[in-house]
C-alpha cells in the first residue's frame, strides 16, 4: 500500500481463511484425477489439497504423482508416507509449499494399509493440523465428485456469514439433473428409514444456508478448533473402527454436544458418482459396512427410549432386506448383511474379514457367486 493510501487509513484485504481439502483415494485414480482437476478451477484463494492413497492395490499413487508432476508447473508436489505425514511433514518440504500460490500445491500421502474412509480421513486431518502452518478450515470430499468453481468460495462465504463449524454442499448426480442430498436430514429420522423419509424439505428461506443435524461427509467444511475439540473430547476425528459407511452422524452427534452446529450451503454444488469407490450402493462390501455401522452408530447417538425402539423395528428390516437379496439371488449381498447384523451385536469393529475376498470377486467379474 502506497503512502497515500496509509494516510486516508486504508487497510490491505482482508486475508482469505485457508481450507486443507483432503480427498481419499483407493484405486479410483480416474475419478482422482477428475476430481483434481475440478479442484483446480476452484476460486478460491488459500487452499491445499491432501490426497490420502489408502495403499492402493493398483498403480493409482503412481497416476496421481505423474499428474501432479505433468499439470503443476513450478508449483510444490510433497510426496509422503502415512508415517511421515502424521508428523506433519518435512520441514524443509513444508517451507517451499506454504511459498507456493493455492492452485500448485498438492501433497500425496501413501498410506501403509488400507485403513478405510475413516481412517484415511484421520491420516490427512492429523497430517493438515500438525503443519507449521495449519489451516483453518478441513474439507472433506470424496475422490468420485467434481466441484463447481464457485463451490468452495460458497461453503466459506456461509461458515462466515451463519458462524456454523460444519458447513456442507449439496450433491447432485452426476448428470447434476437429480439432488442426491440437499443437507435436511433428521438425527432421528435416518435410523428408522424406510418406514418413514429421512430426507425433508428444503425451509423457505431468504439465506444462502440452512440448519441440518447432518451434512454428507463427502463433501463437508469443518472448522480445524471443531476437529481438535472432537479430537479431545473423544481420542479421534472420526471413528477408525467404523472403517466406512454411518460416519458422518456419529461425528455430528459428537460435534452437537461439543457446541458445534452444521447448516449446509444451498447454492455450493457437487457432483457425486454415489459410492463408486466402494463399488456402488448394492454390493457386499457396502451392505456390510452399511448394516454393521448403522447399529453401532445407533448405540451412540439415539437415546434410551428411542434406541430400544430401534434395535425392535431394526430386525425385520434386516430380515426384509435379506430376504430381498435372497429372491434378487444375490447372495453374497444377503450374506453380508446378516454377517453384518451380527457383527454389530458381537462389537466388532475394523476392516471386515471377507474384504480383500470381495474385492478379488469383484475384480474378476460380478460380484455376487
């Protein structure tokens, strides 16, 4: 700023809260590279994007550093291990990213195991709040949507203007013809669908947002002091055990009670391939994870009364949908559900012990023998 501009007491602009967007990969690297791409036309100023490969099986680490290496120019390309990242990275590393502008930083972060959605997601928020730098915000998005440019701009403008900790967009298909999630969703509600509809009405409302007691954990704004204070209250960010699937409500159940509240951004729009990374919505792994998580997660957030009610009207709907999948002969969907079913009443949590046979029944042809 020149003299003159001192003397009449102007002041510089304000600067831009920065926003770590961290996005799993697990052998999905053409939706990655999608997605990354769209993440490069975003308007927004002050942004990181964190890839978490969550030790692919296939050459996916490989694709998304040759990308990085082909489209980022002059920009900073960190490449990190798991155990190196939960660190916060190299130091000398870390100094040469913070120099670079918004659109030419990237960081790869090759995970040991496959520790799932959750534990993924757990390794780039440790990784993004222990940077000299950390940012103020964490995005979390899924590696099979792409943005519209204006999205993240949209999803900050209503974290200021509303004060909420979790903002989210809303999700189209990927035509972006059909609404797949506006953001109205009942705590209550999405534990007894389908008996009754989860999803309500958008309110008639002048704002650019509205209050919600869910927003779609693949594509959800979160303030980093949110994230620490879960991460206090609780030992974790999310629940690793979980693995996938149901995630999202027990961290906003957690959020509530800490004082953070979510609204989602009615005009921030993605586009979502829905579950294409686990295969689609009906296939085994996902029917597992789907049944397993919903019964743990009950247990967490419902109360007493409501969660006795549950756990009556939830066995035969279980029983429907096995039945369902028995008649549809897909039997390996009705088997994952009752494994899953029992599983929850056993405790167990983790990666589910038919998940690498269900990818290789996958990977070499229909997934239900």
């Amino acid at each position: 700023m020149d003299e003159a501009g001192k003397s009449r007491g102007e002041s510089a602009p304000a600067r831009a809260p920065s926003v770590g967007i961290c996005v799993l990969n697990w052998n999905g690297w053409r939706d990655t590279l999608e997605c990354l791409e769209s993440l490069r036309k975003q308007d927004y100023p002050n942004r990181l994007v964190i890839l978490v490969d969550n030790h692919s099986q296939n050459e996916s680490a490989e694709k998304i550093s040759s990308w990085a290496k082909a489209n980022m120019g002059g920009g900073a390309f960190n490449d990190y291990t798991g155990e190196g990242a939960r660190t916060g990275g190299d130091e000398f590393d870390e100094g040469i990213l913070n120099a670079v502008k918004s659109p030419d930083r990237l960081v790869l972060i090759r995970n040991e195991e496959n520790t799932g959605f959750t534990g993924g997601c757990n390794t780039a928020i440790e990784y993004a709040l222990k940077r000299s730098e950390p940012p103020e915000y964490i995005f979390l998005l899924n590696n099979d949507a792409t943005l519209e440019a204006d999205c993240l701009t949209r999803l900050m403008e209503v974290a200021k203007e509303s004060g909420a900790a979790i903002v989210g967009a809303v999700l189209l298909d990927e035509s972006g013809r059909e609404v797949i999630f506006n953001g109205r969703i009942s705590m209550l509600r999405q534990f007894f669908a389908p008996i009754v509809d989860w999803h309500l009405p958008p309110p008639a409302t002048d704002k650019d947002y509205w209050p919600t007691d869910c927003t779609h954990g693949g594509a959800m704004l979160v303030s980093s002091d949110a994230l620490r204070a879960i991460a206090k209250a609780k030992g974790e960010y999310l629940r690793a055990g979980l693995f996938m699937y149901h995630e999202g409500a027990e961290f906003h159940h957690h959020a509530a009670r800490l004082g953070f509240h979510a609204v989602v951004a009615k005009r921030a729009v993605v586009r979502h391939k829905n579950a294409r990374s686990s295969g689609g919505a009906e296939n085994p792994l996902a029917y597992y994870y789907s049944e397993r998580n919903r019964i743990l997660v009950a247990n967490v957030v419902l109360p007493f009364g409501w969660k006795l009610l549950f756990h009556l009207v939830n066995l035969p709907l279980i029983s429907a949908r096995i039945l369902k999948n028995v008649v549809r002969r897909r039997r390996a969907a009705a088997r994952a559900i009752l494994e899953g079913f029992g599983d929850a009443y056993r405790g167990r949590m983790g990666k589910w012990r038919h998940h690498d046979e269900q990818i290789a029944v996958r990977a070499a042809g229909p997934d239900d023998v």
